[in-house]
C-alpha cells in the first residue's frame, strides 16, 4: 500500500484546488447529488445539456477528501460532450477498477489519482460525481 505521503500528491491537491473553476450554479438546468454512506463524502453538481443532449457545463460542490475533490475535478474536465450512456459506461469501468477486477479506465485524468485504488476507504468518494451526473441526467 502507497503511503499517504504518495497518495496526497501535489498534483492532487492542485486538482482539488482547481474545482473552484466549476461552481456549482443554480442556472444549470440539471441537478444531482451522491453521498458516500462510509465516509460522508457528497457532491452535488449541476449540469448544462446541448441540442443533442450531451453535456455542455459544469458545476460542482464537493464535500470530500482531496482525493474525491481530485476525482471531481477530473470528472468536471472532461464531462463535456459526455452523455448518459458514455457515464454509465465510465462509472461502471471506474468501479471495476477499484474493485480491482479490471484496468485503469479511459477516463482521462484518471491516473493522477491512481494511487488511491489501495485505499478503499476512499473508493466511494471517487465515484461520486459520476454517480450524481447519473442522478441529475434523465434517463430516456
């Protein structure tokens, strides 16, 4: 197991500072939350749908860890042009992962927090913004 000293890497805790770049704004049309039931971890986030019901923007408030604010980053810089299908396919491949039953997924970004497959106490608070895309996205 990676000590925390390697799982709080500076590269993570500069991405947990950068969700100050995604507030989460009452205008989006969308809204969903999640919240890890082990570690109290939450997200909430908005989103803002295109024409063709891919997302087009972004805003999210994590109460997490720095590696589930790290993991919302990572999810808030690359969501856009997802769409429900692409999530659902994204968060299952994420979960996989951590259970340790497949590779690290293709979700870009997802290697600065790589480390914290070790901890699965941490584990829920990364998959929270996939999951509370899922819960703000209609599901027809």
């Amino acid at each position: 197991m990676a000590s925390v000293a390697t799982l709080y890497t500076p590269e993570v805790l500069g991405l947990a500072t950068s969700l100050a770049q995604y507030p989460l704004d009452d205008r989006l049309d969308l809204h969903g939350e999640a919240r890890s039931p082990t570690c109290g971890s939450a997200v909430v986030l908005g989103l803002g749908l295109d024409l063709a019901g891919r997302i087009a923007r972004v805003g999210i408030r994590a109460h997490a860890c720095a590696i589930g604010q790290a993991a919302a980053a990572i999810f808030a810089r690359e969501a856009i042009g997802a769409d429900r299908v692409g999530l659902v396919l994204a968060e299952a491949a994420i979960a996989r992962w951590l259970a340790g039953r497949g590779a690290l997924p293709a979700w870009p970004g997802l290697d600065a927090i790589a480390r914290a497959a070790d901890y699965p106490a941490r584990h829920p608070a990364i998959l929270l913004s996939w999951r509370a895309a899922l819960a703000a996205l209609p599901s027809a």
